[in-house]
C-alpha cells in the first residue's frame, strides 16, 4: 500500500511537473537559449483547402507573444467569415483573391443595379440579385492587410492558383483583453467537422528542446473552434432574423461537414473595386474627403512590394521596404508593422537589433543564413532559412542574415507601428555614433583600426558581398 | 514512518494542487466553459449599511479582470473616506445622497458665508461652521459616477429611503499598478471593527464549478481593509496635523465601532449643487471656460437615465443609452465606458459581440434570458438573469437577450471608453455586411434564403416581438 | 526501497515548493506585510569600477516591477558600451562625467576639426584624429539622465574623483515587451570575465522575510551578460565591418579580461558640449528649432538640482524638486519621473499617497525615519532609511518621513511621467478637500475638533519641527 501510495503520488507529481514546467516558462518566457526554424506543426483540411498552424507552444513564439498561421485557399475556395480576439496582419504570398473586414457602423457602400430599385425580396426572385454590403478589397500577390481584433473578415479565392495567405496575431497586443491565446470565432460552418478528423502532419517537425509536458493536454488548433450561432437555441435565432426554422437552423451549420473553406457553387457575384492598381488607388483617394479619421475610411491594405515603399536600395545587396503607421495609418491603431526584405546572392544584412519591438520573420524564396544572439552573447541561432519557415527575433536581440547562394526574400512582421532598428556596422550604425577613443578602448584596438571599425564599411544596411575582404571565407563556416 | 511521511506528503500535496489549480486558471484565465449568474457571495455589515461582495474569484471576474459590490447605505449613513487602486464606475440604483470626490490639487471651491470672513478657530466658536471643501455632487438614481484610481471619496445618504449603490473596479486596467486585486484604503474608522463579526450570508450562493481550493486561504473581502492613518505612529500624526494627541489617535479610530458606513449624529451640514437637475447643469456648464482639461473641471457624474442620452429607440421593443468618451469625458482618462438598456416584454436584444472590451451586466428590474457563446461555438450561460444577478460577457464572446414577460432593465460597464458593438442581425449588421453570394455560400443557402437572412430583419439591435414568426415557440424553449 | 522513493519524493518536493512559492509571489506580488529598507546585495568588480545590485527578487522591487543598481566608476573608467530592454533613469550622486547615447537614426553632430577635411584613413596616420559621432552630454552631480528602452549607452568618468551613478529600471514597462526581467546587452567587452570572479559581499544584507527557495538558482547579476558580438560568427563581422579577422575577433572581447568597466589608457579625446551650464543651456536652446518633436533634439539629461526647478519651499522645512513630462518632455515617452527632496533636521513630510505610482526612494544625505502603511492599516516599514539605502513605497500605499538630526536628502524615481500625490495633512491636503462634518462624524470628533484637523497646520507638504506640539515626544518612540 505504502508503494501504491507512492506511485500515485509520482503520478500526480509527473502531471504536476509538466504542468509547472509550463508555468515557469511563463514567468521567465524570454529566457531562451534555443531558437529553431519552425515549419507548421499542424494543419486541418477543410473542402476547399487547408490552414497550416505553427506550434504556439514554442518558446519562440510564447515570448513574443504571437501566433502565426498560413491559409492555402484552393481556387473557387472561400474561407469562412470569422474574428479573432488579437488585431492580424497578413500577407498575401501567392494567388489572389477578394477580402472582405465587417467593421461596425460603417456603411455598406457597395450596390449592385442602379440605387433606385431597392429590394423586394417578393418581386425578384430568380432574377440577378439586387444586393448591397460593405466595401471588399482585392488581394493580390504582396498585399498586406491589416485587421482590428474582433472585426470579422472573408477572403474568396477568385484566381486560378491556390491562394496562399500567411497572417500573424499579436495576442499581448493591448486590445485583447482575453488571456494571450489566440481565438477564432466563427461566423459560419462546422469548423470542428473536419478538424476532428485532422491528423498531424507525416513530417511534423520535432522542435529539439521542446519538451513533452505530461500532465499537459496538447490542445489542437481549432478542434474546438466553431460556429458562434451554434451556442444560440434556433428560437432565438427564428425571431432574430424573422426567417423560419429551417433557415435559422442552416446559421448553425450543424450538419456542414465542408469545414471552414467551403467551395462555391458558382462564381460568387460581388460588387468589388477594380482589379487594376491604379483604379483602384484612384478610387481610394476619391473616398477620402475630411473625413478619414474614422475607421471606415482607412484602407485595410497595402502592397507591399509597391515599388514607392522601398526605403533601401543597394543594387549589389538588396532593398528594404517598411509599412509603418506613417505609411498605413490603421498600423497605428493596430500596433503592428511589417517589412519586406530582400538580399541578393551573398548579400549580407547589418549585424542589429530592434529597440522596441519583436520581430517574426517568414521566408518567401530562397534561403539565408540568420544568427541570433541573446543578451548573455550567445547564438541562440545559427542555421539556414528557408523558404516557408519562420523565426521569432525578440526584441533587444542581435541578429545577421547573410543570403545564399539563391539569395533571400522575406516579410517580417513587429508588435511595434513604428519598430526602431540599431545597425551595429555601415554608415548608419552605433558604431559610427561613438567616438573614436571610445571605440578604440572598448575593444582594445589602436584609433587606426578604430577608425576602420566605423568608416571601412560605406554602405548601409545591405552589403554587397564585393565590399568585403572575407567573402569567401564565410562559405567554409 | 514511511506512512506517517506519505500522509505528510500528501497533505502537502493536497494543498499544493489547490494552489496550483489557481495558477493554472491565471495562465488560461479565459477558457471559459460555464459562466453563472451570480449574486453577492458575501457581505459586511457597518451601523448604517452593509456592503456586498461578488466572490473576486469567480472565473468571469478572474477572466476580465474586474470585481462588483453593492453598498446598501441607511439614511443618515456616510460611507467613510476610502480610495482604491483601481479607477471605479458606480450605478445609483436607488435613493439620493452627495458624493464627494478628493482630487489633488484641485481647489476647495465649495465655501460657506461670505467669502470675506476668513477661518478663525478662536472667535467662531458654537456659532455655525465656516468652511469650505472641494466640490461635491448630488447622487440621484440613474447617475453614473467614474473616479480614477487612488482618489478618495465618501458617499452619504440624505434622502429618506435607502441608498442603493452598485460598483464596478476594473484591477486589470492600465492606472493600477498593484497586482490585480482590488484593494480599498480607508482614510478614517475601523473598517476590521464589523467585518471581524461579518458571517457568511444564509443564503449564500454555492457556485457550480467553483471548487473548493484545499490550500488557499479563503480571504474575506474588507477582513483585512483598515484606516491608513492606524499605520502611522501617533506622535507622527500629533506633528502632521498639529493637534493634540487625543484627536490624533482620533484619526487611527482605534476604538471605533461603527464599521465603513457610520450613522451621522445630525444632518451633515455641507455646501451642495442645487438639487435640480436643471440648476446643477446650468451651473456645470458655467463653471467651463477655456481650462476643461484639467480634471479639476471634469464632470465626475452623469444620469445614464437622462432621455438625452438615448441612443436607440424602438418603440416596440426597448432602448439602449450608451456614455461613452465622448459623452463623458472623464471616461477617456479611465477607459471604461457604461450602457444603460431597457427591454419591453418578449423584446429581444440582437445576437451580437463586443470587439474590445467585457461587459458586465447587472440587472436592475425585471428579467431577461440570456445566451452567451465562447468561441467553440458553445453556449456558456443560458439562463435566466434576474434583478440583482450579475454575469460578464467576456470579450468577443457572443449573445443575445430576451426579455420575459416583465420586461428587463439593465446597466452594464464595459473595460473599454469607446466599446464597439457587432450586431449579428437586422438592419445594421455584419450579416448585411456580407455580401449576399458569401452569405448563400457560407450557410449553403439559396440566394433568396440569403436575402431573407439578410433583409428580413428590419430592426435596428432591439427586435419587437411581433416582428418574428418564432413568437411563441421560444416560451416553450 | 520505499524510503528511497519517499527521500526522492521529497527532494522533487521541496525543488518544487520552492519554485511554487516564487509563482505565488508573482499572482499577488503586492500583498505586502513587511518592506525593509535595503543596500546592495551583490556587487561585480570591473578593471576600473564596480557595479552594486539591489536584490531583483526582493518583494518590493517585483510587486513595483523595477530594478535597482549603482555603478561607481573609477577616473578615467569607461562604462562599456551596452542597452537594456527597459527605459532608464539614472542620477548622478558624485562626481562628473560623459555619457553617450547612441540613438538610431540621429545624426552624428559632433565633429572634430573642420568641416571640410573628410577622414581618409590612408593619410591621417598618426596625425590628430579626425571623428564625427553623435553627441555627448555631460554628467554632473545632480543631473536625472533618462533614456529609452534598447538604446546603447556608455558612460566615461573625466574627473578626479569616483563617479556614482544610480541607475533605476522599469520592468513593468510598456516599452519592454521581453519578460519583466531587467537585461543588458553589451556592445564590446566581455564581461563574464569579472563575473565570474564575483563573490557576495561580506557585509551581505539577509532580508529578513526573505526565504531561501532550495528549488531556485539564484542567478547572479551579469553572470551571464555577455557581448553580442560573441554571438556572431568572426566571418560574419569581418564582412559586415569589413575589417581583418584579427580586428573582427576584438569585437568579440573573448580575450578581454577587464570586465565591464574598463581603464581607459589615455584621456579619451572626445568632441564635447560645453563645461559650464549656462553655455551648455545656450547651446541646447539653439538647438531647438521647430523639428523638436524628434527625438533627436530630445533632451536627455536635466539637472535636478537646479534651483529653477524647485517646487516647494519652506525654508523652515525643506524643499522639493520634480521632473516630470512637462519639464523634461522625454519623460512623457518613457512614462517615468523623478524628483529630489530635502528635509532639515527634525521636519516632516506630510502623510500621503501617490495616486499613479510606485515610488522609489534612495537616500543620498543623511537619514530619516520612513513609515509605510498598506490597505490593511498596517505599517509595513517603520525604520531609518539611512544614505546609500532604498526602499519603494508601492502605489497607494501611505508614507510619512520625518529627517534625523543631521536632515535628509534623497532622490525619488516614479513609474509614472506625472505621478500625482495626495498630502493628507496640511493646507493641501485630502482632509482640507472633506467638509467639516464629514470630518467630524468620521473621526468621531466635535466640529471644533474636526476644524482643527482640517485648519491646525498651515503648512504645505513640509511641516517645520516648530510647528508641532508634539515636538520632542517623537524622538522618544
């Protein structure tokens, strides 16, 4: 009995350990020694594609205080509305499609058929839909898009390829007030039908260093998200929407086994702005007129690779492009940012850090070599990246990226509007903003090779690879 | 031995799970899977009221971080000067009384006589009392009164009936910095006097869900609440007031027995607003001119119940009054906001969620159903919520109302100055938000059933009942 | 065998209580029934100084969420070049100095020589150097440096004598988005070198109520701060600087063994602002000219000593200077302040509240008594704070000072940029804003009693020794 006593007890206390080991990360969730390249560790298919989940368990991700997701939205696909408790942004990597954000009391703009004939459910059936709703945007390769928490959106796969859109959450973001996991509330479906049969993927990645919790119920993205009207009884539904049982009951979607990106039937009829960018941005500033300040009229989206938002150029390194709050003023309200990075073969980012802001950097082609340095001057990550993976910077820590022989191209995403970033070497650098002789005494070297340390290198951020006598020396790393 | 050393081990354990469930609640403080309506779990009892407590520890409080009491104070009772590390929003739910907010550096502007006699303590002696003090305002039911964090402030009752006030703190809020618990200072009496004696109520609600935590020491609210002024030594407080020693110990109030809410020996002779409304506004809107922003010029009150203050009426169904930021300026300091809603009979509220903020209800007359979801599509409350009852509506999480055949009246505060509401039906909606094809796909409707969801719902956020074909049917739900 | 496993057990156990126990600490981290008042409980011996830590984990400084440290650096020492991810403020109690702050983005004003000889490194061999770097501001006693969250820093001492500097961070800050653990990233160096060697002091504090956690490595300050160029490869900075190995590898410091405060060899030549103040002032002010909303043309630094900036005055009594948003603006972005008071022999400070801060005293003439009261009416200190010794004094929590003999001098940081205090005596004060019944029926005092509470001192904020009765019965408490 004393032994049965005894291994109940280590039974609990194995529970309890790994329950308590995750509290402790809690506490001292920054303290990393380990950064890996993380691929999606889950995904759920749904009828008309699949959402690929990163673990937001790891270390990485807990410290930051983010989520990170990709859609991948077959042709004709469209993922079903719904909101999360964190302000998004997402990045459109490939395809293109029609975005739809509901954003309360503003008004629904968009009308089909001349504005006279106002709807008659009785008079019209069978004809072209007479409809109105809110503004849609289109998506296209190198948009970003940037979305309130709690503010419901849609995206429609229009295009011909398979719409690939990655989207960060900021769950420490001050305007979720829930706990720091991320939400999704459905507006629609049974997203739990197919989540239920989703399976981990054959080439799951184990993060080395991530520790099985025993006492730990591994939650699945999603498995237990679903369709807000199926908490509602049908009755309430009825008298809500004045429709009859039947209908109300299709709101619950019990028994939709498309999960949550359904395929449409047909080509969806929506009135949507035009697809070339210059109409389209003629039309925005239109809209504009002394009243911008409210949440209706600011644009939701921005492309990226709109060559007027590179910052940096270097035509032997590569070029940097920044949406702050300057440039896509909802960042303002949202607290989040983004970049667009690009180095040519061999190119080499500045050695820096950022001063007020994480930094989570996804690779869209090619592949680079990135080191991360903690606080106690260790890597905390010296490997490839590439392309489809991700890595979380902390904020404060020191970074390099050196392109391969393909060079690199990412998107990077900051819990800051305006993420500040320190170069250590280049003509924009700390090194260049200390004297001299402190230069020279900090690291015991003569004023000459002091000088050199601050003035050798001429370029700024991005390096070519030619500027530097060690090239070639690095391969052998 | 051994044995003896399990037993130990065990109860160590034992106590050590109890605090270690409460741990865990705090990381995932937001998955909710059963929210209650809950009324006060406990109560302290002074000379001339009593205050009531809603247990802190309930996880809908734990989640949004706020906590609610009710004071019930006698005629002739002063709630004693006390402040608290959270700002606070009070509802006046029944009787009058004057209110007086202490706010550093702002003038004592409330004088008595004319202003020429200048205090004299040795000449005035048994004539009427010179004075003057800050402004101090007029309660009437209806009023909404918002006060920073750390202001002190007392409230007496000089009407004839009972004064019945109910407080929301918001501890997660930015302006408290102490951990998140609610924690009230008083400035004078024994507050420890009476809640020594306090019992828990007869009556007392045992919550389903809530378990007994074997290792936590239950804290009682106020059990430990004392008058600042007993920390300091006497000889201290002799020199800080410049008094003799018998009036200093006054102040520690040591061998007060009275409680937080004292009798007042005879009618408090203070310098007040003019009691109507009128008068008081008049004299509100004289005293701005050019220097609003001080705090010391801030309305601390407003009557949500003021018809001016409507925001949505239907005649068949109810109405709802919001003070805001923007009607309340004082609320932009403590991003807090408060709604006011009336239900008639069998009227229903729309299916909705709220995008930054929780939501407390308090349920002032009458009744109503209420259905609230979680994002796994769940129904987490759906009951009956009476007057007197209590629920908060997390963030993002979805509901509805339904008034019974008495109808129901409601306040709620929110942790947001500008709380954004989504309607999931009628005329503004994020279902009108959709286009109609994303709507027809996504409940795998026809375009005419998507119309209906769409547009049969003519309501704007309060639906008659006679608007449903369901009338009836819900009763027997 | 059972024996075993039971030891085994326990020995899980009591790693475990341990780390429970700090968890605890972290939920209600500001239930505090005893403060002590506190000196440095480590130091780390650098080539030319010493740093001296206060105790991270003491409950004080966790439920304030700030850190404290003292350099004290030799003539001629260099701070090494470093940033942490927390705003900072520091005071310069001794001595002179030069700080840099490296701030991105701002130009490199400072320039030697003139402006149209260009650095050519081939020529200038051995001749006067020729440099730019961003500007450099004194340090002298008295002055407040402030700076933000992750920009580097670096101090150099260019007087006779020691020069200490206190240094005090805000964890809880917004501006850190790491875990709220104070860490520094070092620039040059290597200061695991010295650390290494650090031993607890001999006069060791042991903090009564402080308990030993058997489960918790006590991680000792700077152990394991390192320099982050040690992180990168030596390839990776030889290109980025473009520099030789050998140079690239003195970025790494891996064989620096001087730690982080390093001799500098000859005087630093420095391009500098102007010695005196008034030239220093002129300067700044020209300076100024219509861009100043960068934080480029930001002052840093401002000297709290100045008589310009004293708020109160009672040459009876003492004197009190604040900084807050208004005064030195770059405290409006770190949400921080300070101020600076003195007592004369004998005299008082009113009893009060701050209403939005914690606030952190450090001693630097002298000594006074301290009380500290919590919501509990308890006193939680009662003691001398001596010169050299810290205590916080949490938000709303009250405190009284009374000076020693010989008077008081001390500094006060704040996490607030306008923290606001309530005197509760004197002729600003909370019990003067209470009506004169109010205060008599709370006190249980006659009306001409309560008028002496409110009118008896006439003072402000500063009460002279001579102006109590109870003078003289102090000292003997």
């Amino acid at each position: 009995m004393t032994i049965k006593a005894n291994s109940l007890l280590l039974a609990f206390f194995l529970l309890f350990a790994g329950t308590l080991a995750r509290q402790q990360q809690q506490l001292n969730q920054c303290q990393i020694n380990r950064i890996n390249a993380l691929e999606p560790y889950d995904s759920i298919q749904a009828e008309a594609g699949v959402t690929e989940f990163w673990e937001p368990d790891n270390q990485q991700f807990q410290c930051a205080g983010v989520e990170f997701i990709r859609h991948r939205i077959q042709p004709g696909g469209l993922l079903l509305p719904s909101y999360v408790n964190t302000p998004l942004m997402s990045f459109t990597e490939q395809g293109r499609g029609i975005q739809g954000v509901v954003l309360p009391g503003c008004p629904e703009t968009y009308e089909s058929g001349s504005k006279q004939q106002f709807f008659d459910p009785s008079k019209r059936r069978g004809q072209r839909v007479q409809d109105r709703h809110q503004k849609v945007q289109n998506l296209n390769q190198g948009d970003v898009a940037a979305i309130p928490a709690g503010a419901a959106h849609w995206i429609y796969n229009d295009g011909n390829t398979e719409l690939v859109v990655v989207v960060f959450f900021d769950a420490q973001n001050n305007a979720n007030q829930l706990d720091a996991n991320h939400r999704r509330f459905f507006l629609a479906g049974n997203p739990q039908a197919q989540s239920q049969q989703h399976q981990e993927q054959p080439g799951r990645q184990q993060q080395p260093g991530r520790q099985q919790q025993p006492g730990r119920q591994q939650q699945q993205p999603y498995d237990n998200a679903g369709n807000i009207f199926n908490g509602f009884d049908v009755e309430f539904l009825v008298e809500a929407f004045n429709v009859d049982r039947e209908t109300a009951e299709k709101l619950q979607g019990q028994r939709d086994q498309r999960g949550h990106i359904v395929r449409v039937q047909q080509e969806l009829q929506i009135i949507r702005p035009p697809q070339s960018r210059q109409e389209e941005e003629r039309e925005q500033r239109g809209r504009d007129n002394g009243f911008e300040e409210t949440i209706c009229s600011l644009k939701l989206k921005e492309n990226i690779d709109n060559p007027s938002h590179v910052d940096f150029v270097n035509p032997q390194a590569g070029r940097i492009s920044n949406l702050n709050n300057d440039k896509f003023p909802i960042l303002r309200r949202l607290q989040l940012s983004a970049a667009r990075g690009e180095l040519y073969p061999n190119a080499i980012q500045s050695p820096r850090w950022m001063l007020n802001a994480h930094n989570l950097l996804y690779v869209t082609h090619g592949s680079m070599r990135v080191q991360i340095v903690n606080n106690q001057g260790e890597s905390v990550f010296n490997d490839e990246l590439r392309k489809g993976q991700v890595v979380v910077i902390p904020q404060n820590f020191a970074s390099i990226k050196r392109a391969s022989q393909e060079g690199a191209r990412w998107i990077s995403f900051r819990t800051n509007d305006n993420a500040i970033t320190e170069n250590l070497a280049g003509r924009v650098s700390a090194i260049r903003s200390l004297p001299v002789d402190v230069v020279a005494n900090a690291y015991q070297v003569s004023r000459e090779d002091a000088q050199k340390l601050k003035y050798n290198q001429q370029q700024t951020t991005l390096f070519s690879p030619s500027s530097s006598k060690g090239q070639g020396q690095w391969a052998s790393a």
